[in-house]
C-alpha cells in the first residue's frame, strides 16, 4: 500500500533541559543542539516500511513517502528517513513560525489530496509541542478512520483493512479500520511483532526498535528523489489558529522536602503553594 | 562542487547513525572492553550489522563501495562518541589489499564474508623484532617447497593477530618482499599469537610461525611486490588514522569546553580563565587546519588521484592536534583527566598510538619536498 509518513525534526530529546527561553520570552531557543527526527516519528517511518517490505522476490508491497515542514535543513532528516528505507522524501519549505497543529493538518490534506496514499501512518505526537493533535486533526478533515496510539497493526483483506490493537488505560483496544485511513503510533510498534503485512515470514525476526540506516541506504538515499513545494503553494489557509504568548521557564527546584501529616494537607499545599493542582 | 560536497547530506546521515549505535552501547562498554582488554564484540556485530565493513569492497562482492570518506567519518565519529574505531578501522581498511592484489579466488572467497563482518580481516602482519618498521630488510622468510611455499616468521607489534581469521603476512621470497593471506580457519595450528601487555587496548601480539606449508593460492599480488601491495593502501590508511585523531580530539575538546563552562573554582567559572581558555582555543584551531586537510586528503582519494603527500600531512597533523587537544583536556580537568571514569584517561592513553610520524615526515621530506633521501 502507498503510504505517507510525516516527520518532523525536534531537538535533541535526550538533551531537552539545555532548551532555553530568550530574554524577552518570546521564543525558545535551542542553541547549540542537534536536531533529531521525533522519535515517535521514526517509529513510524519503521512501521510503514515493515507494512511494505518483503513481498515475494523481495520487492515491496507499494511505496512508502516520507514528508516534512520546515526550512530547508530539514531535508537532512528526510533524508535518514530515506536512508532507512523509504522510498520518496517531500519537502514543503515553511518556517517554524509558520507552522501550528491546524497549519500542518491543513498541508498534510493538501499533500494527502495530491498523492493519494491508502494510509497515513505518523507519531502519536512530537516531543517538542507534544500537542498530539495533528493525526486526529487530518484525519477529520479528510473524512477518514482513525486509529491512534497504535501498538500492533496487521493487514487484511488483500491489504483492504487493518486491525490495530491500541494500548490505552484499561488493556489493549482492538478496532478494525478501512483504508483510507490515518493511524498514529506509539512506542510498541516497534516491537519485533508490531506489524503483521501477511508477507513477512512469521520467524523473521525483526529487532526492538526503529532499524539503523545501514551503510548501503545512506548511499541509495543519495539518489533519492526530494521534491521541493511551497507551503504558499498549497491552497490552503496558512493563518495559525494558536500563538504562544509568553514561555518561561519551570522555577528551579529548590530540593526543599516538605512533610505533612494529612492528605488534605497535601492536597492543600498541591494547591496553594506547589500551584500544581 | 567536487563529489565530497555534494555527499554532505549523506555524510551527515552517517554521524547521526554511527553516533546512535556507539551511543546506545555507551561510554562504559567502551572503558570496560578497555579494561577487560576483550575484542569489542558488541560494536563490531552492530558494525557489520550496518554495513560499515563493505565500505571498501565493491557491490558485487556484496560492499557497499561507499568510499574512502564515509570509511573516514564512521572511524572519526565513532571516536568522537568517546568509542574506539581500531577493531572497526582494520576490518574496513585492511580488506583493502585484496581488493586491490587479491586474486579473483580470493576476493569472491572472502570479501562478501568481509563485508558482513563474519570474516575478520583485521591484521597485517609486517614489522619485526630486528628492523621494526622498515620492511626492506625482513628476517621473515617463505622459500618454495614443490609447488607451495613454507614459511618461517616471527613479527612484532601486530594488532588482533588473536582476533582475526585472515592475516596479511610479509615475508622474504627469493622474489624479494612477498605478501601472503593466512586464513586462521586453515592455518590457526601453525599461528602463535602472543599478547605484548601495552599502555593502550590495541590487543598487540608478537607473531611466530614455524614451518608452515602454504599453496600459491595464499599468494597475494606478485611475488616480490609485497611492499608495493601493502603500500597501496597507506594513503588510505593515514587518513583514516589521521581521522580518528580529529575524532578523539572533539571527543576530548567537547568534553573540556563543558567543564570550562559549568565548573567553578576561586568564584569564577573556570573557562574565564586565560590559561583554560587558550589552550583550547589553540588546540581547536589546530584541530580545525588539520581536519581540512584530511578532507582535501579525501577529495583526492575519491577523485582516484594520488594522496600520498596530503595523507601524510593529514596525519601528521591530526595526530599534532590530538595531542594538543589532551594537553588542553588535562589543563581544563586538572586530576579528574587522570580518573577513568571521565573517559579522559582512555583517550590520552589511544591517544599515544598515534604520535610516531617519524617515516611520514621522511616521506614528506623526500617525496613533497625533494629532499634526499634519508634511508
């Protein structure tokens, strides 16, 4: 099936508490760290390329298009995208300004309606805005199913269908959906039995985690084609629907300990001096 | 733009995964595969697993034929992790003697197994205990015995000669200087590896053979080139050396500008200090002078042209700034560069392994700068 993969870069998850705010507090700055494709995303890029591969004399099952927004630099991480595997990168040029969970939902349509993929397959969210919201977002304006925070996705009907088991609080919720449809996937997917294509062997054994681009893919994905579009170029209303106001920075922690004798002298300082609840 | 330009982006793919992989095995399995003195064995199957080892070898020997500049970033990054590439290095570069004087035999029996890391090939075996680095007089020796060759050697200072299925053997034939490729799967029996305890894990054996029978199929190239075959690959190789160098030294140089700039001592910041601040600042712009000139090094290398002058410099250089970065390193940290924990320790001591550039500013004397010849 041809499937589309969004993927954004986010800094360096691993040194989130380097992020800081500038003097006026008007925009957080990452100086000085490395960019990063949102694992939740890379997770996804793994998924869809085990839902393609290994169809009989080791061809693929359709094509598997990555695709992202952003300033131009954001084609190094399309291209470990390509590198692992993926067939197609897309890059629609916008500035990080630009962009807000209604922007690119309303792009990712666009995108959708040029390519037409049976599926589009992303994060549950990233770790930078951590909105969790674009998947669901798209997936009612285009009119489709939805099934999110996907931890086991397997074909059916000639690849027709799809079952996703979905973890969520109370055990594992199995739904059933057509394609067209956008799934966002969560960290389990990419266990060794996260995805059943019904080509794969079922003793193949696939490892815990997204795959490293190997050598050979970097090479190939030097050939890869990235077509180049414009965020003005879409067709669609690129006003932002949220503006961040003011960031600040959390209050350092002071490692004070405070006892208390009852809960509602917890709950009571929660309230009126931690301001948490 | 020359080819080494346009591939940026994918060598920029290429530090972000040799990055992740040495990363998510961790600053400690490198310091205990140092103190245990064990093989990586780890790294080298996720090595292999990522196809770094058919850097070298062409696609149809199953390789990747990515070239000599992702060899170079895969050694320079893994050592700017903090990791160690000497095991990773010899398995890429090593195999590079057959690809170049290996029989037809030998490449389809061994390069495929090479490239993905289920054949090591990690020794060469060339210096000896009487003339050290100069290969032209060896006590070695292979004299003709009916239709094979029988050998007697004894060599000094050859790396993983215990962990390595192939080995590449220079001995004396009446030919002159003749290489052969001993398989330890065939041979092992006749190979007495013994380990030379060093200041530094590069798993140093002293080598004795003693009447082994071989065939003309362990020939490797012509009888009497050995030197040249060998030889062939040394461009290479100073690069690669010269490599590592630059990525222990920003291993080393990112490690000290942290400390300058978080620890404070009498009050102030430490990295407020001149005399923190300008050996790094030194040692950083040598770092930088060297770097390019190891990419212009690689730029001829790709472009096939002869890079024996630029290779020397780069390594020279390199490894002039790698010590100058441990010099700066040990300033910045005081005792704690001495403490394994940091990770300091391990580096200064790698960092040792390449500081004899002794032949190579002969060969830049002589070759670059036509100066007689020295010896």
């Amino acid at each position: 099936m041809k499937i589309l993969v969004p993927v954004k870069r986010v800094c360096d998850p691993d040194n989130a508490n380097k992020v800081k705010v500038s003097a006026d507090g008007a925009t957080v700055t990452s100086d000085g760290l490395e960019w990063k494709p949102n694992p939740f995303d890379e997770y996804a890029v793994e998924a869809a390329l085990r839902l393609n591969e290994n169809a009989p004399k080791n061809e693929k099952l359709g094509e598997t298009l990555v695709c992202s927004l952003g300033p131009a630099e954001v084609a190094q991480t399309l291209r470990q995208a390509l590198a692992m595997g993926a067939d197609r990168g897309i890059l629609i040029d916008a500035t990080d300004g630009q962009l807000d969970t209604t922007v690119v939902a309303r792009a990712l349509k666009a995108l959708v309606d040029k390519e037409k993929p049976d599926l589009v397959l992303m994060g549950k969210q990233t770790v930078d805005g951590d909105s969790n919201a674009v998947g669901q977002t798209l997936a009612e304006m285009l009119g489709w199913p939805m099934a999110t925070f996907a931890m086991t996705v397997s074909t059916n009907d000639g690849g027709k269908t799809l079952t996703v088991g979905r973890e969520v609080d109370t055990g594992v919720l199995t739904l059933k959906v057509t394609l067209p449809a956008v799934v966002t996937v969560d960290l389990r997917i990419v266990a060794p039995a996260g995805i059943k294509n019904g080509a794969t062997p079922a003793d193949h054994k696939y490892n815990e985690g997204a795959r490293y681009a190997s050598l050979k893919g970097i090479m190939q994905a030097k050939k890869k084609a990235i077509d180049q579009l414009k965020l003005s170029e879409l067709g669609i209303d690129t006003a932002t629907s949220s503006a961040y106001p003011k960031f600040e920075l959390p209050p350092a922690r002071t490692g004070n300990c405070v006892f208390v004798e009852t809960v509602d002298d917890l709950l009571g300082k929660l309230r009126t001096q931690a301001k948490a609840i | 733009m020359s080819g080494v330009e346009s591939d940026a982006q994918a060598w920029d793919t290429l530090r972000l995964s040799v990055r992740s992989l040495a990363q998510e095995l961790g600053l400690d399995y490198f310091r205990r595969v140092d103190q245990e003195r064990t093989f990586p064995e780890q790294l080298f199957e996720q090595a292999a697993q990522a196809g770094w080892f058919g850097t070298l070898i062409a696609e149809s020997y199953g390789g990747s034929a990515a070239g000599p500049a992702a060899a170079s970033v895969i050694v320079e990054e893994l050592n700017a992790t903090g990791g160690d590439a000497t095991a990773v290095n010899a398995q890429l570069a090593i195999c590079g003697v057959l690809v170049r004087a290996g029989s037809e035999a030998q490449k389809q029996r061994y390069l495929p197994g090479i490239a993905r890391g289920e054949v090591r090939c990690l020794s060469v075996a060339a210096t000896e205990p009487e003339s050290g680095a100069d290969m032209t007089h060896l006590d070695s020796r292979a004299r003709r015995d009916g239709d094979g060759w029988v050998i007697d050697a004894q060599k000094v200072f050859i790396s993983m000669a215990q962990h390595t299925r192939l080995l590449l053997l220079l001995v004396r034939t009446e030919a002159g200087p003749t290489l052969f490729l001993l398989d330890r799967g065939l041979h092992g029996e006749s190979l007495d590896a013994r380990p030379i305890d060093m200041l530094v894990h590069r798993m140093t054996t002293m080598l004795f053979i003693e009447g082994l029978r071989v065939g003309d199929d362990a020939l490797v190239g012509e009888p009497g080139r050995g030197i040249e075959h060998l030889m062939g690959g040394f461009a290479l190789r100073r690069v690669l050396a010269a490599s590592e160098c630059i990525g222990s030294a920003r291993f080393l140089l990112d490690k000290s500008l942290a400390h300058a700039k978080e620890r404070k001592s009498f009050g102030r910041f430490i990295g407020q200090n001149q005399g923190v601040q300008y050996p790094l600042a030194q040692a950083y712009a040598h770092l930088e002078a060297a770097d390019l000139v190891r990419w212009d090094a690689l730029r001829l290398l790709e472009a096939g042209r002869d890079a024996g002058g630029r290779s020397a410099l780069a390594k020279i250089l390199a490894s002039d700034a790698l010590a100058e970065t441990c010099r700066a390193a040990m300033t910045t940290f005081g005792g704690w560069a001495l403490a394994d924990e940091l990770h300091i320790e391990r580096k200064l001591r790698e960092s040792t392994v390449f500081g004899f550039n002794n032949l190579l500013l002969s060969h830049v004397a002589q070759h670059v700068l036509g100066l007689p010849k020295a010896f």
